[in-house]
C-alpha cells in the first residue's frame, strides 16, 4: 500500500514567535564604511510574501503580523545579509551592512571528479525537488552557483554568491533564496551516484506573486501541496486536529492513538511538544505516507501560532514530507 522513502531532509529556515498584534516598523539601511545610505536594499520577513525595499534616503517602513514571525532579513547585493529578531528592534533602527568581502573563490581540497552538469542535475532534483513542482521550476541565475564533489565524504556542496531566483510556475511564485548552506551525503558506487541519503540546506527566502492575482491552478496547486505539508501537520498537532485534518500516526507498523507519543503543552502563543519515542510515520488522507525522527535525547521542540517549528535543526523528515523542496514549498504565512 505505502512506499518508503529513505532519504532525510532538512531545511533551516530561522524562526522567532511570540508576537500577536498587527505593527509596523520602520527603519534606515546604510554601508557600515562609509555611512552612506543604502538604496534598494531588500528587507523581508524569512519565508515569507512580506517584505519591501529602502528608498533613494536608505529608509524603510514594513508592516507585519503574528504570520509573519519569522527572521527579519536585510539583504544586498555585494553585502553580507544579517537577520534580526523583531521584537528586539524598535522603530527608526539603523543597521549597518558590511561590504562583502572579496574570495578567490571555492576552495577543492581533493581532486573533483565530476562534471558541472553532473552536479548541477543533482542540485536541481535536491534544491527543487521532483515531479510536477520540479518541471515547472526554473532557476534564472544558474551561473552564480558553486557546486563541489568530494569523493572521501560523498558530500555534495554548493555555494551562491548571490540570491538564487526561482520562478515556480507550479505554485505561481518568484522566489529569491539566499543560499547559507547546502550539503547532500549521497549513494555513490564506483563514482556513480545512486541515491541521496541525507541533505541539509539553510538560508533565508522571500517569495513574491508571479501574478497580481495568481490563477485557479496556482490555487489549487497551493491548497493540494499544503495538505501534505509538514507546516499543516504542525499546526494540526498544535491544535490538536490531527484527525480531522486527515492525518493517522503509526508507531512500528500500527495505527496509534493520534497524541500516544505526544506531550503537548500549550505556553501562550507557542506549544511546547515532547515527542516520546525516537521516530513516527505520519499518513495524510490515507495514502501520502511520511516520517519523523527526533534521534537527539532532548526530544522537545515549539510550534507557534501559524505553525513553524523550532529547534528546526533537530526533526528529520521523510516521505512525503522529506520529498518537499522548493518547488513544492509554500510562503511561511500561507494560509487557505
């Protein structure tokens, strides 16, 4: 009935929660050397479809509610980005950006054995994932990405040294990530590849309308990609809506009482969950099979109102779930 999909994926998005009322921050950018104000320069809420630009004086004014708590991120290009809690900023902040600075590029320890193309297939299927999302995805700006190959770790990397911009024709966004990190540990057998066993990727995105009003496939597409989504899964556990949201756990084999494995403690805004054995499958309308693993001894994490979760960098997905990328994933503060 169900099909294992043995690969782990993580992605870091950084998150920050605790804020419920609708306010406005305003703010000014400039270049930390010369004190020059910087014009165009991109400030967003990470993850989401909230964000603007300074103006030609480096100012800035945003508006943003509790669905958008994630990291505020300013970003230039030929500057480093930083990223800001929002509740530890106050109105009229000024932030300085470093210039970045100048690399002789990527560092190959060890003799790189494959090609460009080579790599670049396996970035593809890794950043932007497989099926109807990856067909219908394009990255603009392949150019600006670095990717290495090293044989003794079987670690592919991959570096940009400007924000990636995706335009996802599936889903109907535009979407601008600025690559921290990615690493993917693959199956390799006698320098082939075969498999992926496990991919970390970090960084911060901003996500736009590919229209003014996106269309009733873009639509459709949004509201099927979220039901099988880990953010409608969080928000779901922290409701305490599993089934009623169509979703079943199972625990090695069988079907479960939905929270037998779950401490769900409510703290504000936030719920605090202590996951109670080390991994779960989690079944979405029956058929769309997925798993979790929490393999660290420490096994809380929070979710917040809309659904993001944190330490992030702690849960394993899999499935379904593992299978998401880019081209399947949804703004942050999506919401039906």
């Amino acid at each position: 009935m169900f099909t294992t999909n043995t690969r782990y994926f993580v992605l870091i998005l950084i998150l920050f929660s605790g804020i419920s009322s609708a306010q406005t921050l305003s703010g000014a950018v400039f270049d930390e050397k010369t004190k020059e104000p910087l014009y165009g320069v991109s400030v967003y809420f990470d993850g989401t479809t909230n964000g603007t630009a300074t103006n030609t004086e480096g100012k800035f004014l945003i508006s943003y509610k509790a669905s958008t708590e994630s990291a505020l991120v300013v970003s230039y290009l030929g500057y480093d980005s930083q990223t800001f809690d929002v509740r530890k900023l106050v109105s009229g902040v000024k932030i300085y950006l470093k210039p970045k600075k100048e690399t002789l590029g990527v560092v190959y320890i060890e003799n790189d054995p494959w090609t460009r193309k080579k790599k670049m297939e396996i970035f593809r299927r890794e950043f932007i994932g497989i099926g109807e999302g990856a067909t219908q995805s394009k990255i603009l700006n392949e150019d600006d990405i670095d990717v290495v190959f090293n044989p003794s770790t079987k670690i592919l990397s991959a570096y940009a040294s400007k924000p990636i911009v995706i335009r996802n024709k599936y889903l109907g966004y535009s979407i601008s990530y600025n690559l921290d990190e990615f690493e993917a540990e693959l199956g390799v057998y006698r320098n082939e590849y075969r498999s992926t066993k496990r991919v970390y990727i970090g960084g911060t995105s901003f996500y736009s309308e590919l229209r003014e009003k996106p269309r009733k496939r873009h639509i459709k597409n949004r509201e099927k990609e979220f039901g099988q989504s880990i953010l409608n899964f969080m928000r779901s556990l922290a409701d305490k809506k599993l089934e009623e949201n169509g979703f079943q756990v199972f625990h090695k084999g069988f079907i479960v009482p939905p929270y037998k494995y779950f401490d769900i403690t409510k703290e504000g805004l936030n719920t605090k969950v202590n996951m109670k054995t080390v991994r779960l499958t989690i079944v979405y309308d029956r058929f769309h099979k997925s798993f979790m693993t929490v393999p660290t001894e420490n096994k809380e994490f929070y979710i917040n109102e809309f659904g993001n979760f944190s330490p992030s960098k702690e849960l394993s997905f899999g499935g379904v779930f593992g299978e998401k990328r880019i081209g399947k994933a949804l703004p942050l503060d999506y919401s039906l």
